[in-house]
C-alpha cells in the first residue's frame, strides 16, 4: 500500500487540524475553508446598535471616544427539509467605531462560530447536516493554533521586556 503524502489536501483531516497550508486562525481564512467542507451552511456576522447598553467597566466609557455598544450575533444557517434553520451566538456590550468592526469579535468569533455550528447541529439531529461535526473539529483546531499563537506572542513579549530590564 502506497504512503499517503500527509500535505495532500485529499488525505486532510479535521483530526489533523487545520488544512495544510491553511494554518490560519484569522476569520476570513476559517470561513474561506469552511465553505469548502459545509458549503451548503452559510455563516455570517451581525453588529446590531445596542443603545441601553451602559459602560460599566474601569476607565473613561469609550463612546466618549467616538465608539458604539453593540450587540454581535454569529449565525451559521442551513436549508434542511425546506426549512430554514439556524444556530446563533451572541455577545454583547461589544463596543466599536461605526463601519469598523473587527472580524474576529476582539478575539470571540471562533468561540462564538463553534457555538453557532454546534447550535445549528443539535437542531438537525434528526436531518444531520453533512460534516458539520468535521466543520466543528476545524473551528476548534483553529482556536487551538489561536491560542498557541497568542502563546508565543506573550512569551516573546515577556523575553522583549526582560531584555530591556537588563
């Protein structure tokens, strides 16, 4: 039996984590491989004004600074059966400028991505969408690389500082 090439994308595996060549944990770059393994769920962000929120954190309120309250919505939605179904996410009190919102939710939106993919996949239990379990597994090997990334950043801050005392 021949030895598969473990970079040959036909022998991947969410169990491998991500893609090869895919080793990304930016937004735009999960959703891109997302629509390759779920392409009939489609996903999406929603930034809704929220205008009770009230700052209640430390420091001066940010929409003294020109920032907005939002309330962020992630949804990943399916046609199952001729109906439209639906998981969401939700975080509030997620403040921005207008028109400038970050992508990855101030670090949330993989968080928020599986919780929605794991919502749609308990409301189709009976009518189970194709792979959306293999999706999962990617989402959760992307906040893996996230944070191993974020990991690295934090050591090489620490020994950038230590360097600077000495």
């Amino acid at each position: 039996m021949a030895r598969q090439d473990p970079n040959d994308p036909k022998s991947w595996s969410p169990k491998k984590g991500p893609r090869p060549g895919t080793q990304s944990s930016e937004p735009e770059d999960v959703l891109a491989e997302l629509k390759k393994i779920i392409p009939g769920v489609a996903i999406s962000t929603a930034w809704d004004e929220d205008p009770n929120f009230r700052w209640d954190g430390d420091g001066p309120d940010p929409a003294e600074e020109g920032f907005v309250a939002y309330d962020v919505t992630v949804t990943a939605r399916a046609i199952v059966a001729g109906e439209i179904v639906e998981g969401n996410d939700y975080l509030g009190g997620s403040y921005s400028k207008p028109g400038e919102h970050d992508p990855d939710v101030h670090g949330y939106f993989l968080q928020m991505l599986d919780q929605a993919l794991w919502e749609l996949s308990s409301a189709t239990r009976e009518d189970p969408i194709p792979r959306i379990e293999d999706a999962r597994k990617y989402v959760k090997a992307a906040m893996a690389h996230s944070s191993e990334k974020q990991r690295r950043e934090i050591r090489q801050m620490e020994r950038e500082a230590r360097r600077r005392q000495q």
